[in-house]
C-alpha cells in the first residue's frame, strides 16, 4: 500500500509499530500498525515500511507461500480444544481491540461475553458470575487494576487477567493479589491460550453455565 501523502520520519517509522503509538492524537488508537505487524509476524511474516519526508510512504506485508498438500495429515487440528466450559467476560473501551480479542477467544473455541464500559460490567458481574474476566488496564471510567478490584469483591471466587500494552507491565511496585495474570499487548492466540491452559491447571472451581 502505497501514497504520495507527508511521509514519516525516521523516529517516527522506529516507533509507528509500537502500541499506543500515534500522530493522530485523540482521532487515533495507535493500535493499527500494531496489529498489522501483528498479524503478519503470526502467519510467520513481516511488516517493511519505507517512508520519506514529503514524498509519501510504502508499506509492505510480506508472507510465505504455503505448499500445497492433495490431503490434511491426520494429525491436524486446525481448530483448538478449549480445556474447559469457562465463562469468561472480556472488558475493554475500545470496540475494535474488544472485537479482536473475542475473535481470538471464538478460535479458541470458547464464547466469551463483552462489555466496553466497565461499570457496566460490573453490574453484570452482581447478576452473572464468571469464571475469568479478562480486562484491559487503560479505561477512561476506571484503570483495569480498580475495575478488577471491584470485581473480585463482587464475585471472589472469578479469576483476573489484565491487558497491558506497557513495557514495563503496571506501574505498581508489587503484584495486586486480586489479578491472576498480566499479558502483554497486542495479544497473540498462543499467549493467551497457554495462560487459560495455566489458570485452569491451578485447580479452579469452574461453575455450571449461569441461566440469565
């Protein structure tokens, strides 16, 4: 993809790809070209952008030729096994990244619910429990570490993973004991996969599916 547009600097095409990273201010998410490398390094790829002040950018995806086979060995599992019926309920204020997510969790064979608005949430939390809520740590009505110390006053018995797109994790020097596990932005399937596979090991009661 290709345009005659400002183009990009060289600090700026070092850290385009970074999450949360944008020239857009508050019109953008800084979450595209994230995904986008994402994606591409998934399906065993790459992202080249080549950008020059006033001449426009280039941006390519470059993927490997798959070979082709007459028959699928048997061994094949194109489709994973979730390890468990768990109810899980995904928080995030961005719809796009919300939409993703729940898309990784559907391969996964899972059906999570949604909600961008942690407050509600949390009113669905007093009248449907969960077995894993998994919430984002930026939100504008409240960070993630409070909406899920809420939660788990609400229901104690739910188990926590927070998003993060930072470095560095949270910013808190020890571990808020209420969250299970910390991932990493952007999320890939095989992460959260094995972090699910983990937390069920732990031995964890899961509930029989809520009627409401």
């Amino acid at each position: 993809v290709s345009d005659n547009g400002m183009g990009m600097s060289e600090e700026t095409i070092a850290s385009c790809q970074k999450p949360f990273f944008s020239t857009k201010n508050e019109r953008g998410t800084g979450l595209g070209l994230a995904m986008v490398k994402n994606t591409a390094e998934t399906h065993n790829g790459r992202l080249e952008i080549d950008s020059t002040l006033g001449e426009g950018t280039s941006i390519q995806v470059w993927l490997k030729n798959a070979k082709l086979t007459i028959s699928v060995p048997p061994e094949a599992d194109p489709m994973p096994t979730p390890v468990l019926e768990l109810r899980i309920l995904l928080v995030d204020d961005e719809l796009p990244v919300l939409m993703a997510h729940a898309a990784i969790l559907r391969h996964l064979g899972y059906n999570p619910k949604a909600s961008y608005h942690p407050l509600d949430a949390l009113d669905r939390l007093k009248v449907e429990s969960f077995d894993l809520i998994i919430t984002d740590l930026r939100m504008p009505e409240m960070s993630g570490i409070e909406f899920a110390r809420r939660a788990k006053q609400i229901n104690s018995n739910s188990g926590i993973f927070l998003l993060t797109a930072y470095d560095g994790g949270i910013d808190d020097e020890t571990h808020p004991p209420f969250i299970d596990v910390i991932l990493r932005k952007p999320l890939r399937a095989g992460t959260l996969n094995a972090a699910i596979t983990e937390f069920a090991r732990e031995g964890r009661e899961v509930h029989p599916p809520s009627p409401v």
